[in-house]
C-alpha cells in the first residue's frame, strides 16, 4: 500500500506540473491576444487559468491512481495475481473505470478551462 500511496502523491505532483507547463504559455497568449484589459487583470487571468488547469490536472491524476489502488487491492483479494506495476491498471477494464470515474469528478463541472 505505501507504493500505491508514493504514486498517488507522485502523479499528483505531476500532473499540476504538466498542467502548469501546458496551461502558463497558450494562457499568456491567448489573454493576450484576445482580451481586453490592464496588464495586471491579464496577468491575474494567466494565473487563475493555469491554476485552474493545473489543479484540474492534479485532482484527476489523484482520483484516477486512487481508483486504480482499490481496484489493484481488490483483484488481490480475489486471489488473482496482478503482474503490472503499482500505478497502472491490473486489468485493461481498470484503466476505463477509473478514468470514467475521475473525468465525472474532475471534468464533469463546467468551467473555463474545461
């Protein structure tokens, strides 16, 4: 289980640098291309969209690798072997369901971003 909660913590952690890395510059351009305004009311929407887009990023990667971890314990107690590393689906259906269900979560609200 600590490797399970290492991968949660480590996708976590990527997913809002990805997130940061993709979102910052096409924020930047799009903002300021497109929107009218002061520099600093651009600057504050680069940074409330790459936030937003970040976190989104982070909160999906968690639940997705958190499904996959009860799903991975579960197929175990079952007594059926899982021979894949600890983060990624046991099974090919667990890939499905935990993205299903961390798209619902994450993704499912409308915001900007999404």
């Amino acid at each position: 289980m600590h490797d399970a909660l290492l991968a949660i913590l480590r996708g976590v952690r990527n997913g809002s640098f990805y997130g940061t890395k993709v979102r910052a510059p096409h924020a930047m351009v799009m903002i300021f291309l497109f929107q009218k305004g002061s520099i600093r009311q651009k600057l504050r929407g680069v940074v409330r969209l790459t936030f937003e887009h970040s976190k989104n990023l982070a909160l999906f990667v968690g639940v997705y690798k958190s499904v996959l971890a009860v799903l991975r314990a579960h197929q175990q107690t079952l007594g059926q072997h899982v021979t894949t590393d600890v983060g990624k689906p046991g099974v090919h259906w667990h890939a499905a369901v935990a993205g299903g269900i961390g798209g619902y979560l994450v993704w499912g609200r409308y915001s900007s971003v999404n």
